[in-house]
C-alpha cells in the first residue's frame, strides 16, 4: 500500500539556500485588524504566520515558497514589505 504523503512532508523535500539574519518580508505590528491576520495566517500555504491570543502576530521567513500570496492578499494591511530574497538565497525550485 502506498505511503499517503501530507503538506508537511512535501515541504520536508525543499531545498532552501537561507538567509537566517535578512527576513524578505516584513509584517505591519500596527495592524491589529483580526479578520485582515487572520486571512494572512490561513493563506500562506507554508504555514509561516501566527497569531497568539491577545492578536499578536508572528512571521517566520525561513521556509518561505516565494508564492506571493500573501503579499497579494495583504501588502499595505499585514504584509508592510515583500520582496525576493538577495542574490541566490530562498527556496530552490527544481523541475521535471
Ligand atoms: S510568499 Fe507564500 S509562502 Fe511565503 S510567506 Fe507569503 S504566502 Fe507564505
């Protein structure tokens, strides 16, 4: 029987050259709007957003997939900066 492979264990496979001190987004901590963070925490399909009780929330760049998503859903509410990351650093894509 085939082995069911989850969101997880594909995002296991990636390739990332990171950079660990630059994040290439930056999130607005003024917006407190709880719909606008919570749309952000839901879309990002590599789960790189958070928000603790009190509607703080949090972003973790070192993962990213570079989709753009959240930067088209949220740039100038959540999403204050978005830009690829320099030179090489990022994910790797791979084809075929
Ligand atoms: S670009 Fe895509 S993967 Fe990266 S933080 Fe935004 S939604 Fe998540």
């Amino acid at each position: 029987m085939a082995r069911k492979i989850n969101v997880a264990d594909k995002l296991g496979v990636n390739n990332y050259h990171t950079d660990e001190t630059h994040s290439h987004i930056t999130v607005n901590k003024e917006n407190d709007n709880l719909q606008e963070i919570d749309q952000v925490v839901r879309v990002c399909p590599a789960a790189l957003y958070s928000v603790d009780p009190s509607g703080e929330v949090f972003f973790e760049h070192l993962g990213c997939l570079e989709c753009g998503t959240c930067k088209a859903l949220s740039e100038g509410k959540v999403v204050k900066e978005w830009h690829y990351p320099e030179g090489s650093k990022g994910i790797q894509y791979r084809f075929g």
